[in-house]
C-alpha cells in the first residue's frame, strides 16, 4: 500500500512538472513576435554599419506619426462647418412685431400695416442674409479667423464666410439703422425690440463631424515610392531623418510580406528545443531540482521574465538591447545552484532570444562572453566587493567584443556607433541590482542565497556570540567542523558557504545544558556520573531537538536546520550503549532506545558535516596521538556510519569518501601537532 502510494505521489510531481514545462513552452510563443524578422539594426543619426542597401522589392514610404498628426490637425482646422437654418424663429418673431404693434396702435389699423411692412422687409433681410447666430459659438468668431460655413435650409444648402454673420446685438444695431434711414417715427412703437433678434443659425455637430472623421480616414499612411533595385543607402553613411524612415518603411513591408503561415510551427519547434534541452539537463545532472516544483519554476519564470524584458526592448527602439543585464540570469541562478545550471540556462536563454533580434551573431557572441565572465567573477562569492568587480569585467568583456565586431563591420573606426558603450555602461551599473534581486527571489521561493550564507556565517551573528559565550568549547569545536567540511566540499564539489554555514550551527542546541557535553567540561567533574543513564541519553540527545526549536526561534533557513537534524542522524550514542551493556551483561539491549531522534543525511553537505563532527570530537579523546591511531579513528568512525546505514541516502562516492578521509586526516595532524618545548 505505501509502494503504491509513493508510485502515485511521484507520477503526479513528475506530471505537474511536465505540465509546468509546456506552460512555458506556450508563455514564451506567446510573448515572440510571429513576423519574420528584419536583419539589419540601426538608429537615427548612426551610421549605416551594413553594406550598401539595395531595394530587394517596390515598397511605399510610410508617413511618420507626426505627419499623420499634422494632417489630422489641418483637417480639423479646415473641415467645412455644417449650420442648421431654423425658419420658426423668424416666424415667431414676426408673430412678435405685430402684437406689439397692435398693443401700441390700438385701432390705427392703416399706420399698423404700413409700420409692419417697413419693419417686416427689414427683419427678413437680417434673418434670411444668411442669419443670425449666437455670440458664443467659438466655431464661427474664432480669433477672426475666415472659414466657409455650410448653410442647410430645408430645401438646399448654400456656402456662405463666417464673417457674414452676426449675432444678436448686432442684430439689433442694424435694424436700428435701416429702420431710422425709412422711418424716425416707427421706433418709439416697438417697445420690446430688445426681443426681436434671436439666433437662428445652429451648428449641425453630427454631420460636422460625420464628414471630418470620414477626411480623416482617408489620410494616407504613405507618401512616395522606392522601387525594386533602387539604392538606399551607403555603408558608413549617417541615418538621416528621411533614411530613417525609409528603412522603417522597408522593415514594415518586409514583415508584412513576407508573413509565413508556417511561422508559428517552426518557433513551436525552436522554442519547445530549447525548453526540452532544459529539461534534459536538470534530468540527467540535477534531478534534486527537477523533483521540486517551486525550484523549476524558478529556472523558467526568470526565463520568461528576460525573454519578455528583450521582445519590449526590441520592440521599443529609443532603448538599445545592450542595456538589458542579460548577465543577471547566471548571477542570479548562481547565487542559489550551481555554476553548470546557471550557464546553461543562461545560454538557452539567449538562444532563444537571438531567434528574433538583428545582428543575432553579434548578440549571441557577446552575451556569451560576458555570462561566462559573470560565472567566472562570482565563482566564488566571498565579499560584497566581487560584485563590482564582476561588473567592471562584464563591461570590459562586452566593450571588447563590441569594439572587435565593430572594426569587422566598418570601413574605418569613425563609423563605430560609440553610443553603445554608454549603453554596456547601463548595463553594467544594473549588474549592481543582482543582491536586491537574489533578496527578492530568495523571499518569494523560499531558497537560500550565497549571499544570506555570507551573513550568516559571520561569527558577530548573535546566535554564534550566544554560543561562544555559553559554550566555547562547542563554539571552537563547531569551527573546526566548519573548516574541515569546507575544504573537503571546495575538493568534491558542493556548496562550501552552506556547509560552513551549516557547520557553525550544528551544535547550537548544547546551550541549554553545555556542561553535560565534554568540550565544556574544563576544570569541572563530569557531570553524567551522577545521572541515570537514561537521564544522560535524553540530554544528548536533546540538543538535536532543543537546537532545531533554537534555529526556528531564530528564524533560521530550512537548509541550516537540516544540519541540526542531520549531523547524529539516527547513529547510536555508543559511549552510553557499551557502558549500559558492560554494567548489565548477558541482558538483551534495546539499542534504539541509544538512538539519536534526528534524520539521515541526503546531500553532500550534511553528510561531510555529520562525518567531520565526529571525527573532530574523537580525535580529542585519543589518548596516544599519532599518524596511525588518527587514520585508524577515521575509518572506524566513517565505517560505523555505514554499518548503521547513516550515508544511504548521500550522493557520495568512495572515491569522494577516500578523498576526505586524507583531508580529515592532513588537517587533523597540523592542528594537534607536537609543540616544541622551548628552554627554561
């Protein structure tokens, strides 16, 4: 039953896994452009570093934006302006004049007819030539500005200036005039003249804009034409403003052209590669990552975050592509794996990127080169310093390359575009981002980065004063561990930060009750003789669990912790095992009940760990130190670990084992060596 549960557990990991490779796979096609990519880089006011460029198709030159605008603008600014007439108003204020008129000549019917007809055939020309319209229509009084109004009536539409109309106080002012040039003694009848002249003209928005949309649709995108065969332009000859967008002009219509249905197959395939390499690689040489979502999540989500970071880039031409820290993925990934994992994600990575930009050999050659550099720089971090000097070194590299490049594709060096080298600077300056970077990633996966080993490992760590203080005979002895684990990690390979790191606190548990372990025993009985045995066996091994609640408490990484659980495993505490069966002969012994509680190692690190802790300690209790009773204390230790099965799960070979054995023994003998005894 639990076969069949482990069998289901790890096929539904292995398909959540493969799952999580495909999402890239299709997150990444989703991000690429799907057009065929335009060969050639270059920028306005740089020189043209190809060789001379000859039309290979007929193609039209594309307007600019601003020019579109410019047009856009003009017909806006002249677009024909639509006016409504309104025949009611007239109407009602004739209706108007004449009641007033018979409010004022009550029963004068003559003088009523004739006054009308004088001031009817002048309120008619005011309304009808062309009309009146109101003061605040900005449209037609606009800065005095002369544009065509479209009059509509209902039976026609004529073209009349802006200026031809007025509006009501003028109105009023001119029928004033012409009233007074026919007759002085009408005016004084008309006492609600004020009433009389009410705009009759109103702009007619809908079909206004109906037309002026339909003018600005018909802009053209183009102006001119390049035929097939015509020269564009020279090598070495300066992008001006109008080569700029020809060339523009050129890339668009060879994109659009030359579109290929089968496109998206062949970056299927080129893409689906790339991430299947990927896979191979953590299969064969780091399964331990492969097995673990969160950690090959993290390999591909920084993938696709440069992938989309150089598709925006390339895709917005005031940046150039050099500014994009490509050199962070290996930094980054290094921090946390190994430097194999890091280039090769790194080199993938860039693959695929280069499958749509120019200049791809140029690309792909110098962010080699510099991943490389950045590999080299960092290999092993021990200072914050490295990583300016990472940096500056990754600048050299691209800057050499670049400038080598350069001197290949132009005739002479005055036409190397040195822009670029302000760019690789950026690009340089944004190495520095990596440790807030490494930060970032460490807090959202959970991981733990060479760099929070560093600080760590600092013995001003107040966990490590807490134990130099209450237990220096522990502290010493978790040194030595420290440094016997770490030079044999730097000859087997591992991670020699987290296995000093891990090293250091291993034993932090023996602070609860320091005096029952005998490298804090200076000058003091032994404690022990006076407990029961089992009383003895629940302190020692105590200090496996007191010191994990300890690093928790201290909120210390998982990977560190696993050193405390690890470094006794589930060995037998032997001193305590024989003396129990030596004080009670012929009983049959429980020897788990002499068992340490702990877990058994499972990588190199905690491995060498529990092997160096127990060398180290028993080298102390040799009572006749020599060569020979070293060696001999060595491979009993090591082959009591393997008898009670504590290396089952290590990744070590013996030739690994065979390895440590000389350095535990080489750095055993120079720190207990013989003194010499200088005269009285």
């Amino acid at each position: 039953m639990k076969a069949l549960f482990s069998f289901i557990i790890g096929n539904y990991k292995r398909g959540v896994i493969g799952i999580l490779f495909i999402i890239s796979i299709f997150l990444i096609l989703l991000i690429i452009p799907h057009q065929t990519r335009f060969k050639y880089e270059y920028r306005k006011g740089e020189p043209w570093k190809y060789e001379t460029l000859i039309s290979p198709i007929d193609f039209p030159i594309l307007k600019t934006k601003s020019e579109i605008e410019h047009e856009k603008d003009s017909i806006i600014s002249n677009s024909p302006l639509y006016y409504q007439y309104d025949e009611n108003v007239y109407k009602s204020i004739i209706q108007l004049i004449k009641s007033d008129l018979n409010d004022t000549l009550i029963n004068d019917s003559t003088n009523i007819n004739n006054h009308f007809a004088i001031i009817s055939s002048i309120i008619y020309e005011i309304y009808h030539n062309p009309g009146i319209i109101d003061e605040k229509d900005s449209l037609i009084f606009q800065n005095d500005i002369i544009k065509t109004i479209y009059l509509q009536t209902d039976s026609s539409t004529e073209e009349y200036l802006n200026l031809s109309f007025i509006n009501p106080s003028k109105a009023k002012e001119k029928f004033t005039q012409l009233l007074k040039a026919k007759s002085n003694s009408i005016l004084p009848f008309l006492k609600n003249i004020d009433n009389y002249f009410k705009p009759n003209v109103f702009p007619n928005l809908q079909l206004t804009n109906q037309i002026r949309n339909q003018q600005i649709e018909n802009i053209s995108t183009t102006r001119g034409l390049v035929q097939k065969g015509d020269k564009i332009i020279n090598t070495g000859e300066i992008i001006s403003n109008e080569k700029f967008i020809v060339l523009e002009s050129l890339q668009y219509e060879t994109i659009k052209s030359t579109y290929n249905p089968y496109l998206i197959i062949g970056q299927f395939l080129t893409v689906a590669l790339g991430i299947i390499m990927i896979f191979l690689f953590l299969y064969h040489f780091r399964r331990d990552i492969l097995s673990h979502f969160t950690k090959t999540s993290f390999i591909l989500s920084l993938m696709i975050l440069f992938i989309l970071l150089a598709e925006k880039v390339a895709e917005w031409k005031a940046v150039n592509i050099y500014l994009v820290p490509f050199t962070l993925i290996p930094i980054i990934i290094r921090s946390f794996y190994d430097s194999r994992i890091a280039l090769f994600v790194f080199n993938i990575t860039i693959l695929i990127i280069s499958y749509f930009l120019p200049n791809s050999f140029e690309f792909l050659f110098m962010q080699f080169m510099a991943g490389n550099t950045a590999i080299f720089a960092l290999a092993n971090v021990r200072r914050r310093g490295q990583l300016f000097m990472a940096a500056f070194l990754i600048f050299v590299t691209y800057s050499i390359i670049y400038f080598g490049i350069a001197i290949v594709q132009s005739e002479n060096i005055q036409q190397i575009d040195f822009n670029t080298f302000a760019w690789i600077g950026g690009n340089a300056l944004m190495i520095l981002s990596s440790y807030p970077l490494i930060y970032l990633f460490e807090k959202l996966f959970g991981f733990l980065s060479d760099v929070t080993l560093m600080e760590l490992s600092d013995t001003n760590q107040p966990l490590l004063r807490m134990l130099a203080e209450k237990a220096p005979g522990t502290f010493q002895h978790s040194l030595q561990v420290a440094n016997l684990s770490e030079e044999i990690i730097l000859k087997i390979g591992g991670n020699p930060l987290l296995v000093r790191c891990g090293a250091l606190y291993h034993d932090i548990g023996k602070m609860a009750l320091p005096h029952y372990f005998t490298e804090n025993q200076h000058h003091i009985p032994n404690p022990h003789k006076d407990l029961q045995i089992d009383k003895s066996i629940e302190i020692i091994a105590g200090h496996v669990k007191y010191g994990v609640d300890l690093a928790k408490k201290h909120k210390l990484p998982k990977p560190i912790i696993e050193f405390i659980e690890t470094h006794h495993g589930t060995s037998t505490m032997l001193y305590f095992y024989r003396t129990y069966k030596n004080e009670h002969p012929g009983e049959i012994v429980n020897q788990d009940i002499f068992k340490y509680k702990g877990h058994i190692p499972s990588t190199k690190e905690t491995a060498i760990v529990m092997l160096a802790d127990s060398i180290e300690a028993a080298s102390h209790s040799l009572k006749d130190f020599s060569d020979e009773s070293l060696q001999k204390t060595i491979d009993l230790i090591i082959e009591n670990k393997f008898n009670e099965h504590q290396l089952d799960n290590a990744p070590l070979t013996f030739q690994e084992i065979t390895l440590a054995k000389e350095i535990f023994k080489k750095r055993l003998i120079n720190i207990y060596h013989n003194r010499v005894v200088y005269p009285e």
